[in-house]
C-alpha cells in the first residue's frame, strides 16, 4: 500500500525561519513544544502562513491580462458573492467574507474567473479591509480602462470577534468606484443587483 504524500512547495530559508519563530512563540506562552500535540506545530503555521500570504508570490495584473477579449459589450458585468479569505495586519487574525465586483466594458472584456483570482492575489496579503477594496478596484481599471469599475466587500473580522469588543455579529462593507459607478444612477443599479436574490 503506498502512503499518502501531501505535496507542497516552499521556500526552504523562510519556512525555517517561520518554524524558529513560532517554535519559540508556542514556548514563550508557556507551553511544551515538544509534547505530541505540538511537535510539528511549528512546521504546520509556517505552512499555512506561506499559503496564506501566497498573494505576494503573485501579480494579479499579469492575471488580468492574461484572457482580455476584444468585445463590443457596453453593458454592466457583475461578479458577486466571491468568497475571500485575508489576514488583518494588525493583529494577524483572519477576515473573511464575499467580494462583488462590476464593470463596464469599453471594446474590452475578461474572463470572468480572473476577477476572482484578482481578489484572491491581493487578499492572500497582509491587509486592511479597505486597501484591498481599492487594490482589486485600480487592478481592474488599469488592465481593462473600463467606463468604470465598482468593488463592494462585506466581511467578518476576528481581530473584532475574538478579542477587545467581542461583536460577533458586525460586518464591515468598504467600497470603491471609478468612472460611469460615481454616478448616482449607476451606482444604485449595481448595488440593487448584487443586494437581488434570483430564483
């Protein structure tokens, strides 16, 4: 029978570095890093911490670009209700929530699944909910120079779950619009789509 090998890479001198760190962290809390339960924990948040920052290994432009299409559509494109998944700079606990995003062409399109890996590249960072709002927002208008881009995010913070207030029921929205979506009417049109439930 052949044993089950998980396969991942890794930057050797920074993982070994994490590992040092955060073997030392677990100890100064007080506890035995060597017991069972612990003994590869340092090795385990060192990974995770690689590929929950993976974003900074990536260029989310170049994604961009990758799959743009010429195309007369000159109407409104949404992607909603894209997860994202980030890490407060602050206190290094997760953010999570959903993303929606919109443009409007102008003679160029791009493939929808590449504004989702947009938000993945600049979520998978250290970050502040409102510069990553504005990040995926100058992301798209400078790869597509769309009449206009709208990126709303709706997320839960830990750092406001877990510790200092404790709310577990708040949820931050940031918002940013260039071009056509700072008009009123626009902007309400969006927001009245992404907000509708279709059966």
């Amino acid at each position: 029978m052949n044993k089950y090998q998980k396969t991942e890479s890794f930057d050797p001198t920074s993982l070994a570095l994490l590992q040092k760190n955060y073997r030392e962290i677990i100890e100064a809390l007080g506890e035995d890093v060597t017991r069972q339960g612990l003994a590869r924990t340092p090795e385990r948040i060192a990974k995770a911490m690689h590929f929950m920052t993976q974003g900074y290994q990536m260029d989310a432009l170049q994604i961009l670009k990758s799959a743009v299409f010429d195309e007369a559509h000159r109407d409104m494109v949404i992607v909603k209700d894209i997860e994202l998944y980030s890490m407060c700079e602050h206190h290094m606990l997760p953010f999570y929530g959903r993303a929606h995003i919109a443009y409007i062409p102008d003679k160029k399109i791009v493939g929808l699944s590449k504004l989702a890996r947009v938000v993945d590249v600049y979520a998978r960072r250290m970050q502040v909910q409102e510069r990553l709002t504005s990040q995926i927002r100058d992301c798209i208008q400078e790869a597509l120079h769309p009449l206009g881009v709208a990126v709303v995010i709706e997320a839960k913070h830990l750092c406001m779950m877990l510790r200092g207030v404790q709310k577990q029921n708040s949820v931050t929205t940031t918002s940013a619009f260039t071009g056509e979506f700072e008009k009123q009417s626009t902007r309400n049109e969006f927001i009245n789509l992404i907000s509708a439930k279709l059966s």
